[in-house]
C-alpha cells in the first residue's frame, strides 16, 4: 500500500463547527481505544531529563498535555489552532505552523501524536532539519499504513457512532501513515547520530522512539 495523502475534512472546519467538534470527540475515544496516550505517558517519564521542558506537535485539545502534567512533565503545545479551554494551566500554547516554528531550540523533547501522517516526506524532511538541530528525544505515535485498518475501523466505527467527517478522515490517515523504517527515514534520523525503534501495535499504531547519541 503506498503511501498517499489526500486533505482531511478536519483540518478544513473552524475550531467552532459542530463537526470539528464532534470528530475531536471522536479523536479523543479513538486515542484511548488504541492507547496512544497511555503510551507516551508511559514511554516520557524514563527518558525526559530534569528540567527538560516537552513540545506537543499538533497539540489539539490539550488532553495529552494534561496528562503529562499530571505525571509530572512539563510540556507546552504547538498547534495551529487557538489554545483550548482545556489545556494544561502551566503549559504555554504556540499557535504557530509547526514547519515554520521559529523556537525548536528551546524544546530538547518533542512529541507528535497522530499529527506527522499530515504532512508529505520533502514537508517531514524539513521538519526533521529542525528537530536534528535541537531535539535529544522524539516520540511519535501514528497510523500504521496497511488496508487491513481502513477494513476494521469502517467495521467498528458505527458501533461508537463515528461522524461523517471521522470515517472520511480516519481512511485519509492511514493511507498517509507509516511502516518499517520510514518516518525516521523522512525525518533525516541517520543511523551514525541517532538510535530509533519503530514498532507496530495490532490495533493499527506505528510507533517511534528516537535518542540523539550523545
């Protein structure tokens, strides 16, 4: 299956559209469904240094940033839309492009959850000059590209009454998702610098964990 990106109805409506809305609802049991955040929250604590501050790429509704607040890291979010109402109290919000973000420096950690998928590998490249220049520690959870998932998310979705925008959107991701050692690969991550591991969950994550060597 290869990897293919088409626009993504969400990212076309106002924050305020009842549809955005309810399909951010939906993102939200999506994301605990397949436990992407149980396993970021689980994967930061041992590798986050004392007084490393966490960037959340496509930062969303704040809810993984509650999170890692509630287990002790200090994280701000990156995103294009306003800060939610809802987002951590001590974080700081960055209403920004993340390919034009001019502040990585400041950030030796960063964190994507079902965000990198959106952008095309040249895009990723450029994303991955910064994060080399100034990132030690990157974690990403995204789709696992394989037909099988598109198959069983239009099987389960209607059981948690998934919109219209959900079921356009979710196909659209994992078509533009990863496999094997792709994203590192699109992000520039070379072996001589960097140690990564890729993995795969059976409920369709593909997940990454990249240390700068130091």
């Amino acid at each position: 299956m290869l990897r293919t990106l088409q626009p993504e109805l969400l990212d076309s409506l106002p924050p305020d559209d009842p549809e955005a809305q309810r399909s951010r609802r939906d993102l939200v049991l999506i994301n605990r469904i397949m436990g992407n955040h149980r396993w970021i929250v689980r994967t930061l604590p041992a590798l986050v240094r004392a007084g490393e501050r966490v960037l959340e790429l496509g930062a969303g509704t704040g809810e993984l940033g509650q999170r890692l607040a509630h287990h002790g890291l200090a994280s701000d979010g990156l995103d294009l839309s306003p800060r939610p109402q809802d987002a951590a109290p001590a974080s700081r919000w960055h209403q920004s492009n993340l390919l034009t973000f001019p502040d990585y420096a400041r950030y030796p950690v960063t964190v994507g959850n079902l965000i990198l998928h959106h952008f095309s590998n040249d895009q990723l490249h450029q994303l991955g000059a910064q994060l080399r220049a100034s990132s030690r520690l990157i974690v990403a959870c995204e789709p696992w590209r394989h037909r099988r998932f598109q198959i069983l998310f239009k099987t389960v979705a209607p059981l948690f009454g998934a919109s219209r925008v959900t079921l356009h959107d979710a196909s659209v991701s994992i078509a533009a998702g990863f496999c094997g050692g792709e994203l590192p690969a699109s992000l520039g991550l070379d072996d001589g610098n960097w140690d990564y591991r890729c993995h795969t969950t059976a409920l369709g994550a593909y997940r990454m964990v990249a240390i700068r060597r130091t």
